[in-house]
C-alpha cells in the first residue's frame, strides 16, 4: 500500500487528496472543488484526469482492495492451518489501519457504495471463503453455512476498526485490541476460553 499512487504524478496528487478527503469527511460531503482545492489544482485541471468524484473513488477503492487481496492471498499460500490464516488475516487488517488509517477507513467506509463495481478477483471474501471452506472440510472449523461464517467472521474483525475513531477513548488501546479480536476470532471458530495461557 506503500506505493499506492506513488507514480501517477498529478493524478496521484489528485488521488491522495480525494482520499483524504473521503476518508475525513465521507464521500458524500466532499466536492469536486474540494477535492481540487486540496490538491492544489483547479476544477478544469481535475476534470482532465477524471470523469468526477465517483470516478477517483472507485479506482482508490479497487487499488486498496486489489493491495488488501494479495496479501491475503499471500496468507493462504504460505500459512498453514485454516484458524491461523484467519488469525493472521486479523493482524494484518489491523496492522494495515495503524499505518495507513485514511486508505483503511476510505475502504470500510465505501465498501458498500462500490463493492458492485470491482472485479471479482479484487475482492477478498473469495480468499476467505475458501480458507473457511478448506478448515470445514478439515474438520477445523465447525460446519456452517460458508456466507454465514464470512459475515460473522468480518463483523467480529471490521467492526472494531470501523468504529475505532468514535470509541477509542474507551476501546483497549490498540495494540490490546488487535490481540482480542484476534482471540475472539479463535474463539469463535474453536470456542477455546484460553489461548496461550491467558
């Protein structure tokens, strides 16, 4: 995610803007002149680059979608055990909010305004899926219906992140949080009380 827009010059400028923006404001309360004002261009400027707004977020979208499935991918290549992916998955997700909080944010905030848009290989609850599916057959997860275990699995892991910039005054601090989402995660699909001794 690092290198995300880092060589698109202009447009990049545009894009980390819109960002920003989005991800302070929401996308409905930013303009286009907004968007140009923070980027230090003009309306006329921005509109050479893109059709609008819709347009700068969509592309943002995908390319921090398309950044969050390979390394989801990577995960599922490289890790064994079907929990323990899962695990991992949570530690990076939150890994990835402490260091890029506006690009993580931007992407909860928007995934239901344009998860229809993005092609079907960006998308990461595939990549899930199929973890959730492989540890069923494994006998490691309980059997359950597979969207039933995504929704659950997501809202456990997401919902603290998406909620975090209103509760953190009295969420754990988030190094502690990250370490019980990652718990309950573990919980959830083995029902263990301890894990590692605590």
């Amino acid at each position: 995610m690092q290198q995300l827009f880092a060589n698109h010059g202009k447009k990049g400028d545009i894009l980390k803007a819109s960002l920003m923006l989005f991800a302070e404001k929401g996308y409905d309360a930013v303009s286009v002149r907004d968007i140009a004002k923070a980027a230090g261009v003009s309306e006329a400027a921005l509109y050479k680059h893109y059709k609008g707004k819709s347009e700068m977020a969509l592309y943002i979208f995908t390319e921090i979608l398309h950044d969050y499935t390979e390394r989801l991918r990577y995960i599922d290549n490289n890790i064994e055990g079907a929990i323990a992916k899962l695990c991992r998955i949570v530690e990076i997700t939150y890994d990835l909010y402490r260091e890029y909080p506006a690009e993580i944010r931007f992407a909860l905030l928007s995934q239901y305004s344009f998860w229809g848009e993005v092609e079907e290989d960006c998308k990461p609850h595939f990549i899930i899926r199929k973890i959730l599916e492989e540890g069923m057959a494994a006998g490691e997860i309980p059997h359950q219906q597979v969207y039933l275990w995504i929704t659950v699995y997501t809202g456990v892991m997401l919902q603290p992140l998406a909620q975090y910039p209103y509760f953190q005054d009295v969420l754990p601090e988030f190094a502690a949080l990250k370490a019980k989402v990652a718990f309950m995660v573990k919980k959830l699909f083995t029902g263990e009380e301890k894990i590692h001794g605590k």
